[in-house]
C-alpha cells in the first residue's frame, strides 16, 4: 500500500498490491512537485517505541533520492518503520525551505500522531535546522540525522560563484538561490543566527561524515580534488563541515557524498536513534571539531569562453610530485591538448560528463601527470561552437604549504610564509546582493576590499610567486558575507 499524501489532501491514498518488501511509488507515482509529501507501506508490524522517520533530500534532488537506486526506503521498512518523504524546492535557500519544510512537518505530525525523527542529506540538515529553529517546528520532531550536510557551507558553492568558474555554472544552471546561500561567508552568517537562537538546542542532532570521493573519472573524484586542501572530504562536503560543536557525531566512514544516504550504508548505524528513549551513545563533536585551517592553496584556476582556439598558460614548479589538468566545459567534443615545457604534446584527456551539485552537465577532460617538468605548460583547446570552460589545475607539492591567507580590516591577501618569496596577486571580486549579481569583475587595489555594503563577496586571489628562479602559480577562492550592519562574515 502507498499512501501519497498531496499538498491539499491530506489523506490522498492510492493502492498497490501489497509486496514482501517497501511499495515502490515508481513511475505513476513521480515526486519533484515541492511542499508534496508521501508515506510509504505501513510494515505489517510497527512497535510502539519506533517514530516515524521523515526523511528531506538535499540540494537538485527530490523525494525519490531514497528509493530510486537507494535502498534506504526498503531498509527502513524491513525493520518496521513507519516513514515519510517531502520534496522541498530543490534550488531555493534554507529559508523559502524551511518555511515550507514546517508547515509540512506539522502535518506529517498530525499525521501520525506523534513527533517523527526527521534524517536528512546533504543540505536537507540545513534545511530542516531553519524549519525547527526558525519556523518553529521543533515541538513536532524528537531529533534530526543529518548525512554530510554542509552545516559551514561548501567551497565548491564559493567555486561556482567565483569570476573564473560563473561562465560555466551560469549556462549550467547551478547559480542558483540554494548554492549562493552554502557559499562559506554566508553559511557563516547562517550559523551566527542559528547557534545563538533559543530553539537551536530543543531538538538533539547527530551527524555522519565521509571520506571518500570514488573512483578516477567520477562526478564525485573531482569535488574531492578540489577539497583536499580543506581536509577530509566525501567530494562535495568536507568532514569539518559535516560536524556541529552541539552535535553528536555518529560516525566518520568511507563514504562518498552518495553512498552515505544508502539504507545498506548507514541505517544501521543511526537506527537506534529512531527509537524512544534513546540515549546518546556517540561523542559531542565540540572536543574533535576541526575547523579546517587549511588555506585551499594546491590550485590554479582559470576560466571563461571562446569560439574556435583558446590557449591558458600554467606555470609548475620544480619539486610537484604531480599535476591534474582538469577542462570542464559545457561540450563533451571539445579538443584539448596538453604541451609541456619542451613541446611535448598529448591529447590523452579522459573524458566524463559531471553528475553532481554544482557542476551537474558540465564535461571533464582530464590528464595528470607524475614529476612533471618544470616550467610552462600550455592547454590548448579548439571547438567549433561557442563553448563555456573552467580550467582547474591541482598540485601535489610542497609548494601548496608556502601561502597563507591575510586578513587586516578592510584588506584581503596571500602572504608567503618565507620572507625569501616575492608575490604578485591580482585580486578579483564578485558582488551579489539577494543572489543578484550587482557588480562583477571589480580589481582590489592594493589588496584593499571595495566599500562593503550587504551581499556577498566573492574574492579571487590569482597570485604568481618567485623564490630566487623557482616561479610557481596558485589561486584562491573565497566568499565573505556583509550583513545590514555591516558585519563581515567568513574572515576564518
């Protein structure tokens, strides 16, 4: 039996045959329509002491991310449980989400009876922490699961909102209100008005976090290459993002950013919790949380649009053990070839169309390469038609430890951590106000921040650096928010 609970009707029923396993709500019974929500097959035995689970899907997802080619419906159902699923807007931020998510939250209550556990992916913890905190339905829910959510934002959301990646994210569709609001600086800003409210300790939360990133070529390895320098990482959120220091960590796995929302990967682990009673058996994170210090510097970005050739010029340094050359661009048929210091050339690009969060229809063509030569190295492009790219080019080297990033009042910069180096940065800001860009491509002179008014500053810092003839190249992208009165948010 499946119970699809509408908008409007609350008790909206359509019948199936009954199976051994959960009713799968397949392809007469689709989700993705926001503020819908649905109760799956009642288990023919439920006991007194389990809640109802609630289950909230994450950013450019729907409902169906736990039964389509997840188990974690069945899963719940083959242990007696009693479970819910909503779609939320699937690109809005946390607050048009969690003004909806609790007004649901209060029916799903009524519903049942009683309060429901609410276990959510990705941003969905976020979500769900706005509509408990802020929209007032901690009363309806007795404690929240959230898996790999970004409680301090992601700085892959900083990535595609940065001058060099918004090319392609804008044409991809990914500029979008849900990924402005996970930008760093403005996650911090979130947290400020979370962590203090009064109701942010009503409901208990326990966390997981993930390490793994999958194999060479998937949408997820890409994501964790560009967030190992922030720590551990499952390839789109980072394992100090996933904890809350009131929280209480359940586990750090070997998860990707997938995986860890599987049945067959963690309901066992967090099952207890769906109970009445509970006790709290895993560790408050306050002592462990690390917050990542690491200043994201293994990285070279460039990015734009051309018709016909395009060539971008990467400098790598003696000593870097190795080099990817990642091309992400909007055409799977663009030509790509790699020229080393010597003229050497290879066109031996692998190929893979993106499936995540924030680069979802993107293509990458990507070749690393072991004890590259010093020196300049070319990426040459051709396409026949307009295309928009992003070029990411990481390093593994020692190079990657000799930048830090300065903050002084009104400036923003990277300073060497050996007095012997000599810098030259050029910094460039993006500045959003409501998630509309007002002014785009503004230089920083002498490293000084534009007149900050509310928004979001999105700050890139291209630097080229010398230490007596070794010449290296590293970029930096960061957000900062600027709230009404002027606070600045992010400067961590």
């Amino acid at each position: 039996m499946i119970k699809k609970v509408c908008v409007t009707v609350l008790a909206f029923v359509l019948f199936f045959p009954g199976w051994s396993q959960a009713g799968s709500f397949g392809k007469d019974d689709p989700s993705g329509v926001p503020g819908q929500w649905y109760v799956g097959t009642t288990p023919s035995i439920v006991a007194p002491s389990k809640h109802p689970v609630l289950f909230v899907h994450g950013l450019n997802s729907s409902s169906n991310t736990w039964w389509n080619e997840n188990n974690m419906y069945d899963t719940a159902y083959q242990n007696g449980y009693e479970t819910a699923f909503i779609d939320l807007y699937p690109t809005k931020n946390m607050w048009d989400n969690g003004a909806l998510l609790a007004q649901k939250i209060r029916d799903i209550y009524t519903y049942y009876g009683e309060k429901v556990v609410v276990v959510a992916h990705s941003k969905g913890g976020i979500d769900t922490q706005s509509a408990l905190v802020h929209y007032g339905a901690y009363p309806y829910v007795a404690r929240v699961i959230t898996l790999s959510t970004p409680h301090y934002g992601s700085q892959l959301a900083d990535l595609a909102y940065s001058s060099w990646a918004g090319w392609l994210t804008g044409i991809l569709g990914s500029k979008n209100d849900a990924t402005y609001s996970l930008q760093t600086g403005y996650m911090d800003y979130f947290r400020s008005e979370t962590d203090q409210h009064p109701n942010v300790n009503r409901n208990p939360i326990y966390t997981f976090g993930g390490t793994k990133w999958g194999s060479f070529g998937s949408s997820l390895y890409w994501g964790g290459l560009y967030l190992r320098a922030y720590g551990s990482n499952d390839g789109a959120v980072t394992v100090s993002s996933s904890r809350l220091p009131y929280g209480t960590e359940l586990k750090v796995g070997e998860w990707n950013h997938y995986t860890i929302k599987e049945g067959s990967s963690t309901f066992n682990l967090f099952k207890t919790y769906l109970n009445e009673g509970t006790e709290t058996t895993g560790h408050k994170t306050q002592s462990t949380i690390q917050s990542s210090n690491e200043d994201g510097i293994v990285s070279v970005v460039r990015g734009g649009d051309y018709h016909g050739r395009k060539q971008e010029k990467v400098i790598v340094e003696h000593g870097a053990q190795s080099v990817t050359f990642d091309w992400i661009s909007n055409s799977p048929s663009s030509q790509i070839t790699l020229v080393d210091p010597t003229n050497k050339a290879t066109s031996s690009f692998k190929v893979q169309k993106d499936e995540s969060e924030y680069f979802k229809g993107a293509y990458h063509h990507t070749v690393t390469v072991n004890d590259p030569a010093p020196g300049e190295w070319t990426v040459d492009a051709s396409s026949s038609s307009q295309e928009k790219y992003l070029l990411r080019v990481s390093f593994e080297s020692m190079m990657n430890d000799a930048l830090s990033l300065q903050f002084a009042q009104d400036k923003i910069s990277m300073k060497a951590k050996d007095n012997k180096f000599k810098l030259k940065q050029e910094i460039i800001i993006e500045y959003y106000k409501n998630g509309k860009l007002k002014q785009s491509k503004i230089k920083a002179k002498n490293s000084k921040l534009p007149k900050l008014e509310e928004g979001v500053y999105n700050v890139t810092i291209d630097v080229t650096g010398k230490k007596q003839n070794d010449a290296f190249q590293r970029t930096l992208i960061k957000s900062i928010y600027v709230d009404g009165s002027g606070k600045v948010y992010g400067l961590k």
